[in-house]
C-alpha cells in the first residue's frame, strides 16, 4: 500500500481505534445499564477478559463496599439525570474479589429528545493513590495515639 494514499476507515473503525489508545479503561454503558463495549485496559483494569465485561450490569462492577456500590448507585442516579461524573473515586471489584480504585468520568449521551441513552465513562487507575492514603491516615492516628495513650508525658517542639 502507497503510504502517501489515503485510508479509508469506517466511524466505528476510528472509534474503536481511538478507544483502544485511551490511557485508562473505557465503558460504553446503555441506559439500562448494561455494558456495551470497553476497550482492553478495561480488562487490566478488572484482572479479566474484556469480553466477559460485554453484557454485565455495569453495577455489579463496584465493589460491595461503603465506598463502592452505593455510591455508584447515587453516581448512576446522576448519570440518569443527565449530569456528567466529574472524577469521582470509586472502589470496584476486580477478579478475585481485591478492590481496585479509579477516579471515574463519565459523559452522557442524549438523544434528539434529551433522554440519557448512554454513558462513555473513562476510569483512571489511583489504586496506588488510595492505598497510600489510607497508610498515611494509619500512621497519623497510630502517632496521635502514642502521644494520647503514652505512660508518660511527651511534647512536640519546634526548633
């Protein structure tokens, strides 16, 4: 093929190219809530096949957790409404049942007559970030307690 020659591509060619380069994982959710495509870093994301995401109920993808499935609950009620997910940082359930963390946005697309029909949501991976965090606030209240249950008197001074 001459370089120089154009290529054709179909639309759904161009978006399926595109979905595959994003930096995070994508779904592509219809208003029932049924996941209708996602790209492959959806699946590293989960620790599975991204076609065995194909055809789930994109709920059952958080985490039952206090941060995580009624929280998207309300997030998708949101959605429902029209109104886009700005970075939320949510707990899904990724194989094996371990807790994986993304800072989720998602877009809703409206039809001609303003009804959500779907979501394209992107999820960045902050898994790291939410582990650090919760080791940080540990050994904050692990280094209050000291100062609290300590036997003896302690102070902190400055220089």
């Amino acid at each position: 093929m001459d370089p120089s020659s154009p290529v054709s591509v179909t639309a759904d060619g161009v978006g399926s190219v595109a979905l595959e380069e994003l930096p995070c994982a994508c779904f592509i959710v219809s208003h029932d809530g049924l996941v209708r495509r996602v790209n492959a870093r959806a699946g590293q994301l989960l620790g599975t096949d991204p076609a065995a995401l194909v055809g789930r109920e994109v709920l059952d993808l958080y985490a039952d957790t206090p941060e995580g499935r009624p929280w998207a609950q309300q997030l998708w009620a949101r959605f429902l409404a029209g109104r886009p997910i700005d970075g939320e940082v949510v707990a899904f359930r990724a194989a094996g049942g371990r807790v994986v963390w993304g800072q989720l946005w998602m877009q809703p697309v409206v039809d001609a007559a303003g009804r959500t029909v779907e979501s394209r949501s992107l999820v960045f991976d902050v898994t790291a970030q939410q582990r650090a965090e919760v080791s940080r606030r540990r050994s904050e209240r692990r280094f209050r307690a000291a100062f609290v249950d300590a036997p003896v008197g302690g102070a902190l001074l400055d220089e």
